[in-house]
DNA sequence: AATGAATGAGAATTCATTCAT
DNA sequence: GATGAATGAATTCTCATTCAT
C-alpha cells in the first residue's frame, strides 16, 4: 500500500545512510587505526543510533571490508582506462609511466587517509582480510608485469624476472607514497619524485652512469 | 648470608624470565598479532603467573618495544661490520651488496616472524611505536643513503636523488623480503631473487637496454 | 461515500490482520518459545510490517495473552456441551469418561502445539500470566471436582478428598498429554493410554487386587 | 614456590566462591525466573564483580545447568537409600510408599524453590536443557517402574502398563507438589495430603467402592 | 619474588518500540 | 492504516591490571 513512490524514497534515505557511515567509519577509521576505532564513534560521527549501524553492517569488520571494496572497485575503474594503448618505444613506455603515475598520484590524494589506513591496518585485521589485501596488490603487480613483459618481449626493457620485478614496483610505489604522505621527504617535490623513480625504475641508480654517463661526459 | 653468590643467581634467574617472557610473547604476537595477542597466552606460554608479567614489564605495550629494541640491537650489530670498507668501484659495489644481502637474509631468516611482526603490527600499536619503527627504517635508509652518495660522489653511480632512492631501496627491501618470506613468488630461488634486485637497483629495469641503445650511438 | 460498506470492509480486513497476527505468534512461540521469540519474526511470518504488529497488540506480552484467550474459549466451549447429563453409575462414569477424554484429545490435537506452548512457558512469561494460568488449570480443576463429588454423593465412588484428587487428576492429564505428544510413551497407542489412565483414576494399581486379596483373606 | 598450602587454600576459597556463585543463583533464579535473571544480579547478591562470575561459569545457561546438577546429585543419593529392600505385600508397599513420599517431601521442602524452579523454568532454557530434564523425569519414572512391577510380579498390584501408569505417578507428584507449595490446597494438611495421594494411587477414586459396592449389592 | 584469583571498566550487540512517510 | 527504518536502553562478556597470600 504505501508503494513504489515510497518504496524509492526509502531506498535512496537508506543509500545515502550506508554512504554516512562508511564515511564515518573512514574517518575514525583513520584517526584511531582499527583496532582502536569504536563502533560508538562511527555512529555519533555519523549522527546515526547505535543500532542504526547493525542495520547496515554485521559488524566493525564488515564496514571495514565494505570500506576496502569501494575504494578498490574506484581504482580499477581508474586504471581500466590506462590499459588501453601499449607503448611502442622506451621514450613512450617512460612518459607514459610518468604520466600514469601522475594521473594516479593525483586520484590518490583523494583517498590519501583511506589508502593509508588499508595499506596500514589492513594485514592486522584479520587473515581474511590479509588474504583479501594480498589479493588486491596481486592484481596490482599483475598489472605492471603485463606492460613489463610487453616492454621486455618489444625488446626495451632488459631481460629480467618479470615476476620479483613487478612485485618490487608495486612494493616501492606504497612505501613511496607513505613517506611522501607521512612528508618524510622533505626534500623533494611530487612532480621530482615520480621522476626519480620512473628513472629508478628504469636505469636503477647504476644505470647511465655505467655506459651514458661515461659516454656523455667525453 | 651468603649475600654475593645469591644475588647473582637471582639476577641470573631474573634475565632467564625475562628472556622467556620475551620469546613468548613473540611467539604469541607472531600468532596472533599485537591487538588480539593477549598476556593470559603470553605467560601461560612462558609457564610464569600472570603477576609475574607486571613485575618484568608495565604492560603489554611494553614487551612489545623490548621485543623491538631486543631485535633492532642485533640488526645494527650486523650492520656495523659491513660500514667497514667502502667499495672502489661498481663491480666491488655490487659485489658487496649482493654479499651484504645474502648474510642480512641468513640472519633475518632467523627472526623472521618476529620481523614480520614488527613491521606488520608495529604501524598499529601505537603513535609512539610507529615514531619508533619509522626512526629504525630511516637508520636503514641513511646507511643506503651513505653508500649511495658515496658511490655518486665516486662516480660509478649515476646523479639520483639519494634521499628518495635510498627510501626506496629500504622499501624495495622490506616488501620483498615479505613477498618472500609469504611464499608469493614461487618461481624464484632466494639466491636468484637477490641477484635480479641487486640487478634492478643497480640497473633498472631498462638498463641494459641503454647499453644497447648505447650500441646504437656508435 | 460509501460509508456502511466501506467500514464493514475495514472491519472484516482488521480482523483477518489480527487473526494472521495470532497465528503467526502461535508458530513463532512454538518454535521458540515465548522469551526468545522476535516480534519481527512474527510480523515477517504473518508477512506484515513491523509497526502493524503495534496497532493491534501494545507488545509482546499482549500476543501472548490474546493467543490464550483464544485458546482457552474453545475449551470451554467443548466443555460446557459435556456437563450436560451427569453419570448414573460407576459403569456410565467410566464410559462418559473415557468417552470425554477421548473428545478432548482429538480436540486438543489441533492445538497440540499452542497447548504445550501454554502450559510450558505460560509460567515463565510473568506473574500475571501465571495466575491467568493458574486460573484455568482450577477451572478445570473444579469441573472435575464436581463430577467427583457427585460420584461421592452417588456412592459410587470412594470417599476421598476432592480437592486434592481433582488436582491431582489434572495434573495427571496435563502430564500424560505432554508424554504422550513428546512421544515418551513408545509402546502405547493413545486408544489404550486413555483406557490406562482412566482404569488408574477409579482403581489406582493395587485397586482389583485387594479384592481379590479379600477374597484370599477368606 | 608458593606450593602446596597455598594451593589447598587456594582451591578452599575457589570451592567456597562457586558454591556462593551457585546459591545467589538459585536465589535470583527464583526471584525473577531464568529469563528475567541477570548476572549482574548474581554477582552483586554473591558479592562477586562481574568478572569473577566468568571465571567459573561460561555463561547464565552454564551455571543453570551446574545448579541442576548439583540438586540431582543429591537427590538421588537421598533415593539410593531407599532401593535396599522391597515391599512384600501390599501393607508394606503402602506404608513404605508413605515412609518414602513423607522423606522426600522433607528433604524436597529444603529446596523448594530451586526445585519450583527448574520443574518450571527448565523446558524453556533450551532444548539441551530440556532434554537433560527429562532425563531426569525418566530416571524417576523407571524407579517408578520398578517398584510397580516388582508389585506386579509378586500380584499384589493390578496388571497395568507400568510404562504408562509410572508416567502418571511422577507427573502427578510435581504437580501436587507445586500445588501445595503454592498454597493452592488450603484445605489439606501435607501428612493428609500424602495419605489421599498414596491410596488414590493404590486406589484410584472409585477403588474400595467398588468392594464395598459389589457387597452391597448381595 | 611469584602466583593466580578477583576485579570492573569498557565494548559489542540485540531487539522491543517509536515515528516519519 | 500500513510500513519499515531508526533508535538506544539494556545486557552480556572480555581481559588488562591489581592485590592478597
């Protein structure tokens, strides 16, 4: 009897509810680390009762796991669009990586607390979640394998072990983004420091020097 | 009274307890993780009462930290031996960090639960702690650091940012030795593992490919 | 406007509501008993919306009354049709008996379940309850209590305390159903249980034996 | 170190606390019925902290169910006495019928309220707990049996099915037993009360009767 | 010094009932 | 009238820490 008018009005209240409390729990989420964090806190941060949240979720866990999946689903949206054209000589792959990056950089700002606390929180959750967080860099360093045995099978990139390799990419990329976070690198500006590593990643630190820049400096 | 003679067997047996107290709390945080790690595991594990806990430590965030700094003293003590004689050129450069590397790992091997622990929980436990474990990740990074900029100053390393990449070699490190130690890179022996890093620092990714491409100057 | 009949359909649909409502609070108790019971469990099985439930009983407890109500006026109802002609003999006693307690048992077996939900939680729910309850355990108590003294009066049957027998004849009764219905009675069949219960009631065990003993003594 | 006087002081004032724990249970209980009951109340009435009560017990159900078993125990410790020597005629039978039901009602009178309690609140604990009640009424019952069959055998009790008629004996005694202490039987003394239900039992009402009746006849 | 029993503050969770739509 | 989302009071249970022995 109340019927569809109603029915849509409840659907979208109770939408914008779950997004209220996933922000909320974003937020303390951050602040406190999990394991300090309160149900009681994401309620009054997100002006909802206490059992307005059992409504939603199971539990603290649950909003946690629903937290990661929203983020994760925005991120592969946002590389699905880079997969798109493979770069064709090392000058490209470099600048497409730089501008990549860039673009990601720059998408991760946004989530910068959230990302933070997955990367962070994450493994000490749970072995679930472990699981689930392992499951989401895998795909990350599959990623980068994918261009790095383009790269290498187009003959401009060295012949390495793809598979240590692109693991060590996706490793150096979130420690890079914590300090840069965390303003433990005082010394360098964004821009400079995705320079320096796309050519860390390329030339390593012995790269040029080795050949180029003994050739150059004649 | 035989004042002397007492006195020290019961420091001795003092420095037993504490010792086991340490090694099974790192038994149980390995276990369990900081936060759902409990003291009640911790002595049962140890065989001692729980007072007995609070007469060797404040509280649980205090075996923690002497766990940590337990392990942080033997790290450095390896450390230490290696500052000893810089290298004189790439190949003797790379030679010694391939060599330092294989003995880091021989001896993380040992602690490597205990270290994973560290660096998994140790974000989470507290404020302080987090102060404490970035102050021992920056040591590591200024040692990189040291070398690295010695190496450029030398001339066989190529014009990087040593602040950057010296934080990402520790990352790189830390990262790796995780994936390893997980068993997420089944297709690389450890000795092999070592070499394709040591290859990529000093190299990159495209490295070689330069030379090559060096070639084609001719 | 179409007032009369208008109103009368209302009426007619409340009540349908209301008798949905008891019946699904019938099976919900029965399956869970009266405390563990969920009032959303109710509504869900009686496929209505959470705050219906409130329009038609002010909470739980009331269900729960209501259902007795419901139940307890059909018993009587069956009742008052047997206290029509009172027995003549020991004979038409027992033949009227038997006769009684097999009508109340078929009755009784379509409300199987509300019954032993009654007797079994009614004492559990709260005070006022308990005496409700207790109530009709005297009605019924008293009804036998007539039979028997009438029987006493007639002589034919044995001068014994009326009150206390009576109550122990419904205890025996609201016992030996709920035996019977958990099925703890194996090797009988509920014809010959009756017949037991019934020769138990005029002649206890030892009843023909001590005439047949009195006639040893001769 | 602190060896054996301290551990049999320890385990002394352990017993005592559950034993506490165990009575201000059965009190509460009783006051407000299992379900109403809490373990704040428990605690506070054994001058406990609320922790405490979970160092003996898992939970409310846990410690419903020691009570239980502690009230068994006796209980049949109090029966065993009784099974020495049976009845060799139907004098005997009754009077030791009577000597037996005067005990028990004396020994039950002391824990008329756990009694009351468990007979009342135990089918709706739990299934599990139902069950072990009935366990319980079955163990009666086959005493029961025995009885009634060794009469049987030595004929001086009817031939009757004693699976049924034993039923019948245990139901009726709870019942009358909650009856009367109650107070729903002011019109009987106990010492009466236990003399109408033995010759009802050996009886039933319409049993001398039906002698005197036949005699009458002539 | 060592022990482990006792404690209670604190957190999660449930569910009858209210209330806006 | 009907609905079901929202609520928070009420309870259980945990576990770090204290303390009597």
């Amino acid at each position: 009897m109340p019927t569809e008018f109603r029915k849509q009005a409840d659907a979208r209240r109770r939408e914008q509810r779950k997004e209220a409390l996933l922000d909320a729990a974003a937020l303390v989420f951050a602040r406190q680390g999990y394991h300090r964090a309160l149900v009681s806190e994401i309620v009054s941060q997100a002006e909802a009762g206490q059992g307005t949240f059992y409504r939603y979720f199971r539990d603290k866990r649950e909003i946690f796991d629903a937290l990661f999946d929203r983020f994760v689903e925005s991120v592969f949206a946002e590389f699905s669009e880079m997969t798109a054209n493979l770069p064709r000589d090392v000058g490209e792959y470099r600048a497409a990586s730089v501008a990549a990056i860039r673009r990601i950089a720059a998408r991760a700002e946004g989530n910068r607390d959230l990302l933070m606390l997955l990367v962070r929180e994450g493994p000490t959750v749970d072995e679930a979640f472990a699981r689930k967080l392992t499951g989401f860099y895998e795909g990350l360093a599959a990623l980068a394998r994918g261009y790095l045995e383009h790269a290498i099978a187009a003959g401009f990139a060295r012949r390495c072990n793809a598979e240590a390799v692109s693991q060590a990419l996706v490793g150096m990329a979130f420690w890079m983004a914590q300090q840069w976070w965390q303003g433990r690198l005082p010394g360098v500006t964004l821009e400079r420091l995705i320079e320096e590593m796309v050519d860390f990643a390329f030339l390593g630190f012995g790269g040029p020097v080795v050949v180029g820049g003994g050739g150059a400096d004649r």
